[in-house]
C-alpha cells in the first residue's frame, strides 16, 4: 500500500526557512520521479519542485535557487529545504509520484 507522509511544517516569519520531509512506505522512490506540490487557499495546486529518479531536480521559477529537493533512497524520503521564505509561499505543500499523494503539511509565513 503507497503511504506519503509529509511532516516539517509550520508557522516562520518572511525570510525564514524551514525543511519538508516526506517518508515514503509501500514502495521504492528510487524507482519514480518524486514532486512536491503546494496549494494556497483559493488557488490551484502548483508543482513547486521535481526529483527525478537520477536525481534531477527542476523548480518552478518562483522557488528556484531558494528551495532544494533532496531524495535519500536509504531512508525511502524526499525533503524540501525551503530558504528566505515570503508570505506568498504560504501554502500546505504535499509529495506525491504519480496519481499518489500525502496529506500534505501546512507552511505559514508571515510578514
């Protein structure tokens, strides 16, 4: 059974940082191209970061060189570094491959 679990988030002020986690149980993510999501209220959801299964990652331009995607295939995890955050980055950010996805863990941040 696919099981995502995103955890690492909270409440920072504009210019913090804080880093995702998403463990993944049930399968390998050694074997898929890993993404994490976000979705502001009122918004739809908007691909924020990729990993693919070489280790490529690829931003969307409002997120590169700030945030950094990571994958360890020891501990079956993807995490999300997030850097200088800004009150537009205020979201619940999720992972997911595939039609998969977590439960997603909220991200705050206040100016």
């Amino acid at each position: 059974q696919v099981q995502l679990v995103e955890s690492g988030g909270g409440m920072v002020e504009s210019g913090g940082s804080l880093r995702l986690s998403c463990a993944a149980s049930g399968f390998a993510i050694t074997n898929y191209d890993m993404r994490w999501f976000r979705q502001a209220p009122g918004k739809e959801r908007e691909l924020v970061a990729s990993i693919s299964t070489n280790r490529i990652a690829d931003y969307t331009e409002a997120v590169r060189g700030l945030f950094t995607v990571s994958r360890d295939t020891v501990m079956n995890t993807v995490s999300l570094q997030m850097t200088s955050l800004k009150p537009e980055d205020t979201a619940v950010y999720y992972c997911g491959f595939g039609p998969f996805r977590g439960q997603g863990t909220q991200v705050t941040v206040s100016s």
